[in-house]
C-alpha cells in the first residue's frame, strides 16, 4: 500500500513538473534605490511595468512626494524593438492646477514631446504612498510588438532628476 501510495505521488508530481509553466505575467520592477542628493520628489525609488494585454500599468515610487511641490516623471515606452520609435507617458502634478497626465510623441533623445490623442490615459498622484500610477491603453500605442523597453525619468528642465536604466518586457 505504502510503495502504491508512493508511486502514485511520483508518478502525479513528474505528470505536474511536465506540464509547460504558465504564461509568465509581463510584469517587471526596477529597484532604483534612494540618491539623497536628488530632491526627494524627484528620486525615482521603484517602478513597476505590468505590460498588460489591454494597457500598460507603471506605479512609480518616489523618496518622498509632497502635495505643497510641483513634480513630474515621464516613461518611454520604446514599441518598436531595435528602434528608438515609442511614446512617453507622462504625469505632472501642480499644488494650483492638480494632476495632468498624457501621451507625448518623443521630438528629441531627452524626454521632450508633444501630447497626442490618447482616450482613456489616466494618471493617479498618492501623496500618501509617494506613488504615482499610470495607466495607458494599448490601443494608443499601436504596436503588435511581442515586447517594449521601459524609461522611467523625473525632474524639472534645468533641475535633473533621477532616471532609470532601460528594461524590456513582453506583452501579456
């Protein structure tokens, strides 16, 4: 009973250890890590790309956002691999006028742009969790691309900020 029983549990988990792994989730995290000479509103910590089938979901961690200070980060999302052809998505928040979020098409190699129609873009500043969230569809990044690289940068036109290495990842 007891090699049956043995045999049985054998013989199920090499069946388990067979069967093809699920489709990996699309989802990547770039561990930044605090620079203490950056403004903390401007020291990208962590960023998290779920490349979903219907949207790219970025959440981006900051040292430390306050409500009182002006902030922004913009992501490249590169859609065509080989290429630097892609889009930025961009998020800036005002004490004044609140939160603007949109897609840029890039017009230079330093994150400037120019915002374009994108229904459906959202952005969401969590000055609680020093978080930021963004959201855009794929339908506006028009790509049948299998996978895109990733940029995350933040600071104000003379003032640098922080910014990440680039890393790819497929699409869900």
């Amino acid at each position: 009973m007891r090699t049956l029983l043995l045999t049985s549990f054998v013989t199920l988990l090499a069946g388990l250890l067979a069967l093809p792994a699920p489709a990996g989730a699309a989802v990547k995290v770039i561990d930044d890590g605090a620079e203490p000479a950056l403004p903390a509103r401007m020291d990208i910590l962590r960023v998290k790309i779920d490349n979903r089938a219907d949207r790219v979901v970025l959440k981006l961690t900051f040292r430390g956002l306050d409500k009182a200070r002006k902030a922004q980060t913009k992501v490249f999302i590169g859609t065509r691999p080989g290429t630097d052809e892609g889009f930025i998505a961009y998020s800036g928040y005002r004490p004044r006028t609140g939160a603007v979020t949109q897609l840029w098409e890039p017009t230079d190699q330093e994150f400037g742009g120019t915002p374009i129609e994108c229904s459906g873009i959202r952005g969401k500043w969590r000055f609680d969790r020093d978080r930021v969230r963004i959201v855009v569809p794929q339908a506006c990044l028009d790509s049948t691309a299998p996978r895109y690289r990733f940029k995350a940068v933040a600071g104000f036109y003379k003032t640098k900020g922080d910014w990440t290495d680039f890393v790819g990842v497929k699409r869900g």
